[in-house]
C-alpha cells in the first residue's frame, strides 16, 4: 500500500517565513576588532563589509569589501547602511545623531543602538543610568569647575581620578588628581569631567554577555584581566579562585545592565574586585573586548563569531570553554619592527600557541596581535605567553631566554 | 656605575636572518577550501590572494585579493606567482608544465611541489609510486584496451573498478565494470585507465598528515569517514574502535607517503580498512581535505591553519583534539535554495553545533557547507549533527523533527 497523500499542513509556515538573521553587517571601523570579525563572517556565510579610512587599516587590509570613509561622516556611514541589513562597530565613537535616522528610517538596523551606545559613549551617562539602577559603581561626581574638583578631592582624602566623559580609551582620558588646578585643560575642553573615588581594588575582571534583539543572552565565564599602563595586557579564563556563586552574582549583574541599557550585541562590564569580595562597574564596552580574545580559542563560540550571532539575530552560541584554564598575553609594540621572525620563534616553541596578528605598523605600547593558551594550569599557561610575547616583540635575537641559559644562535 | 657598553656578539645573528616563513601565500583555486583557509590566513598575518575565475567563486567572493584567472591559463597563474612568496592549492589540477618553470625560475616557491602533485594528479603515477615504495594498495593493473579489461575481470572474479587517470574527484571519473566493453568512451578519451580489485572493506578511513619544507611533519587522529554517492558525507574524529597500535601504524603510513613524495602541505591518505585490519591505500589528496574539516573546530591547529603553516615554511602547530570524539556532516544540496532558514534554526536546536557555508548556490549532492560537533560520545553528536545538516539542506519548514514528535509550528 503505497503512502497517502499528505495534506499541505495548515499551520505549517513556508520556509520563505521563517526565521533566517541578517545576511550582511556592515562593520563601521576597521580596526583589529573589525578584523577578527571576518573569518567568523565567512564561516556564517554573512557579508561583512567594513567601512575604513584607508586601506591600510587592519581590517581593510583584509576584509573582502571595503567602504572608505569616517566613521563620524554622515553620508559615508548611511552609504555602507544602504548596503547592509545591521550596522555595527569595531569602536563606539559613531555619534548618535548619525546612527538615530538611519534606524528611524530603517535604512539599517543598528546594533547596538545609538540609545545603548550612549552609555559606552559617555562615562557621565553611563555612570548616572548605572546608579539609577541601582547597579554598583565606584563613588563618583560630575565636576564642571576647579571647586567641583576640590570638593571631591576633599571627600577622598586627596586624591581621586578624573576621566574625559568622552573620546577615551586604554589609558587615554583618564588622569589621577591631587590637586583641583590638575584638570584644567580638561575642563576647558571638556566643560564637564567625571571624577570618581580610586578604588582599592586586588584586581580587575571582566564579564561579557551576548544579547539578541529580543532579549536572548548569553554569559562567558567572568574572566580576571591585568592593565598595563592602563592597557589591556593579561586575561586568564576563567578568573583565578572566583567561586561559583560569586561568578553567578556577577554574570546575573552583567546580563541585567545589558537587559537595562538594551545592549545588542556583545557587553564587556569591566569591574573592580575589592578585599572584601564585592565588585564594582568600571567601564563599558559594547562590542568585542580585549578581555574576550582568549575566546576565539578557549571557548566553544568565540566572541567574534558570537557578536555576528547577536547582532545579526541568529540563535547564540555556547559560551562553554574548551579547558579547564585559557590565557590570553597582549602582543604591544616592542623593539622589533618586524613580528614575523619572533612569531615563528614563538610557533617553534610551542605547538599548543595560538598567535593573531593584526597587520598594523609597530608603534611602542601599540596594540599588534595576542596570543592565547589553553590548557590545564594558569601558572604555565601564562610563562609560555609571555615567553612567546617577549619572543615577538621583542625580536628572537633580542628576546632572554625563559629558562636563563645562554642564548642558542643558528 | 652604568652599564658598560656591550660589544655586539660575534656570533648572535641581526634579527633579519632569523627565520620567518613566507607572508604572502597565493591561492589556485577559488573553492571551499580555498575559503577556508583565508581566516586562518587572517589571524596568522599572512596575505592570501586567490586565483579566481570569477568574483562569485566561494573564496572570492570573501577574499581580500581576487586574481581573475584559470588555473590552466599559465598567464594567470605566472601572475598570480610574480605577487607572493609561495603558491599553494585549493585543487590539484595545475598542469606541471605550468608549475615547474615557477619553481625553477624561483618566481614562486610551489607547495606541494609539481612532482609530489603529479601522485595526486594521476592515478596511474599514484598507484605505480606507492607499489614501487611497497605502501599498501589494492592490485591494480594499466589497462590500455578491451582486452586488458577482460584480463583484469577474469583476475577479480567478473567485477572491478575503472577510474580515469587524470580529472576525476569524488565520484566523478570511477565506475564500476562487470565487462569488457564497459569503458569504451574512457579509453578512447583516455588511452590508459586505471583498474582495481573491488576491496571488500568494512569502513573507510582517512589519515591526514601536514610536512613542511625541511621535512618536519605532524600527524592528525585517523578519522573514520563515510561517504554517500561517493561524496565524502560523515566523518568521526578518532575512528571509532582504531586501536593506539593500528593508529600508529596508519599514522606512520601516511607520514612515509609524505616523505616519500616530498609532499609540502596537508596530504590526506583515504583507506580501506578490511575485515582483517589491514588498510591500503584508495585516494590522495595533496590539500586540505573534507576528511580534516572535523579539524577547525575539532582540533588544536585546524587543517586549514596547519596547511597555510606547512606552506609558508612557519612551525607546524599540535594536532591535538579539543574534545575525546569530533563529527563532521557535510552539507550536500538538497531542497532548500536558501541555506538560512535552516541554519537559523539548526542553530536555535544545538548551541554547541559549528555551521560553515561555503557561499555556494545550491544544486542537488553540491557540497555547499558543513556542520560539526565536538563532545564525548559519537552517536549522540552524529545524531545531533544529522538533525542539522537535515534542517539546512532540507529546510526548516520540510525537515522532519529528529525525535519524531508533531513538529511545532511558530
């Protein structure tokens, strides 16, 4: 007896109607962000092209199409958005007033939204929304003036930090005060400034989530991270003796300011860890962070690949490591000019090493590449980054060896 | 006291003489294979341009350089040679009168060589090599005739496999003859064919090694690996039931073919794998292989990293498993035109599953993506992996729910 014939179902939707994401993101700057996002772009299947204000940039010098033009140019912007389904950023320096019609006449979505973006954009907003919610931050003042700035000094003893509220990044726009006249320049320019307690902090760590646009989110594990002169320099994943409810609390605080503040895409809560155990909101940033490299490596889905899933409204992927430990060592521009003599020292000396290049000239403290490990122990993980850091920037010729012995030449 | 100044070491070498491998890796062949070695490409600082016949191409469309050109246009590939350090390969159809004078003229180095490539060129020069070296192959004979063909069927019991020297891949170029006269059309277009005892194997098994120029060489878990109409369809990462003994032998099989042949790159060794235990050899391919993608996500150094790596003369990188088993499924064409719908909800199904699109259109077996898992049991994630590929090939809409329940509609 041969099957019957089925009846078309009635609630069976057509394929055509089903869910399918963005198919091109556009990548306002084209930084090493930008760049990292392309091999996860091919591997989706999405069109990513980028915009750049050349095509030496790091991303365009790769990417497969390249817009030129300023990320703060109107009509350069709203081009690349009348080509793409999804804006987004490699940085988060596009100014509302660009990005705000271009949703508004749904030339392009833009994710995350110029409303989100504020808080990323302006420490003085991010920091009142964060205290009207209620989530913890440092003390902190909005100071317009010398005497703002003397009284506040006075409430912490002394001294205290002074941050630019936008236009900073790293170590720029951010200064420590003693006295109130330390800041003019600053106040001039900037009419108003950010002051804020220093906090005594035992180390810093990073949480990342993914949001979808309809409120799906995702949290890596909370990751510690080491500054060097203020730049992102060491992350180890997860975060060394951080136990597992203290790793909930802070997720569940980092997945509630992106539900508050409506973040699409991917969130780095920058945090300060104290004595006590407590944390405290240090920065923002709305995109892939520094803190999250070790995940293109460590974790089931890296943050590039899982940013292009949020932002395009593809189902998020599994932030679940692929060891017990993974490190990631900042590769900042050192005494070799050229990276590729100590990059293959580095590959021959470890088999295990992953090395990401970002194709930029070499500039000291320049952020160049990164390395990243996985493995069982943080402790070896780290020497071996760090012994393949020294190797690349600083040259192998130049480079002591990790174990003190006499360099070996060939 | 300051330091005294240090007299330049006689014998430390200036960091230009320190190895560093090739940068500029160009690419024959516009495919999937091609495409997947441009994030790697990315990530390891290499410039990667591929030679295209048109900006449609799977790899060209997402490439940063696109060369427009055919393989056998010796114009085109010369050019393409003059702008890079190495050529390398997403096929191995380049003739070796093209090639050579690259070589020899050191315009380009060629990696696999012009004599290696000719093993996986011709079947004839393959099975002739591989016999002469005593690696293990099914008996084989030159046919140049019906007579020949008659021989060979009395010698294998009325039944064997004919394939075309040269031009064959998947499928294509093998059929199986029960008479003489059965492959009239091939000798005439052919002049010499190669035939084949039908091997009564259990499984088939693939084991892929990467060598670079001097000869270091790495070996990846023999894989088990399934094929469907003659197309690679499934693979299992290690093979499943292999023993660390026959592994290490099949291991050191491939890594002597490698040698023997003076092969630069990834070669993938497909085998037969007998009731026995034995294994001889079926295929080789001098190039990434469908057999390695489990590898991207599955491994330690991916084989698309690890090709560019052995090509570009950098250290080879581990070959260890990130995961106790990883399974491919290919994505071959089926209903759906569009692969989105699909992907979208194979990806809501299963956080953990990898989708790679290859840009491809659709036509029915067309290979146009892949899916894999990484976890610890190989029925679960074949399950797991099957339910997706039927999700995406077929679309969401027509594929039928994994556990055979009403599938919900929203």
């Amino acid at each position: 007896m041969s099957k019957p014939p089925q009846p078309p179902g009635p609630s069976a939707p057509p394929a055509a109607d089903a869910p399918h994401g963005a198919r091109r993101v556009g990548i306002i700057g084209a930084g090493q962000l930008a760049r990292m996002m392309l091999g996860p772009a091919i591997e989706l299947g999405l069109t990513a092209p980028v915009l750049a204000t050349s095509r030496e940039e790091s991303a365009a010098a790769v990417a497969g199409q390249v817009h030129l033009g300023r990320h703060d140019d109107e009509q350069a912007v709203r081009t690349l958005a009348g080509e793409v389904d999804v804006l987004t950023f490699d940085h988060e320096h596009v100014p509302a007033a660009i990005l705000e019609p271009i949703g508004a006449e749904s030339l392009a979505a833009v994710r995350p939204g110029p409303a989100a973006l504020a808080h990323a954009q302006d420490k003085l907003v991010m920091r009142e929304r964060l205290t009207a919610l209620g989530h913890p931050c440092p003390r902190w003042w909005r100071v317009g003036s010398r005497a703002d700035l003397a009284e506040a000094l006075e409430r912490t003893g002394g001294r205290l930090v002074v941050k630019t509220p936008r236009g900073g990044y790293d170590a720029h726009g951010v200064r420590v005060l003693d006295a109130a006249d330390q800041a003019d320049d600053w106040l001039s320019e900037h009419g108003q400034l950010l002051a804020e307690e220093l906090v005594p902090f035992t180390r810093e760590l990073s949480a990342q989530v993914a949001r979808r646009p309809g409120g799906e989110a995702v949290a890596y594990p909370v990751v510690q991270s080491l500054q060097k002169d203020g730049v992102c320099y060491e992350v180890v994943a997860p975060a060394p003796g951080l136990d597992e409810s203290a790793q909930q609390r802070i997720q569940a605080l980092a997945l509630a300011i992106a539900e508050d503040l409506e973040v699409v895409g991917m969130l780095a809560v920058e945090l300060f860890e104290t004595a006590d155990g407590e944390v405290s909101v240090n920065e923002l940033a709305m995109r892939p962070h520094n803190t999250g490299h070790w995940s293109m490596d460590g974790a089931v889905t890296g943050q590039f690949e899982q940013h292009l899933r949020a932002v395009a409204d593809l189902p998020l992927g599994a932030t679940t490591p692929r060891g017990p430990v993974a490190v990631m060592v900042n590769l900042l521009g050192g005494a070799a000019e050229d990276l590729a003599p100590g990059a293959h020292a580095a590959l021959a000396a470890d088999p295990e090493l992953k090395v990401h290049l970002y194709g930029k000239s070499v500039r000291p403290g320049r952020k160049i590449g990164h390395v990243t490990l996985v493995g069982e122990d943080a402790g070896d993980l780290l020497a071996r980054a760090h012994r393949a850091e020294r190797l690349i920037v600083d040259g192998p010729a130049t480079a002591a060896p990790a174990d003190g012995t006499t360099k070996e030449t060939r």
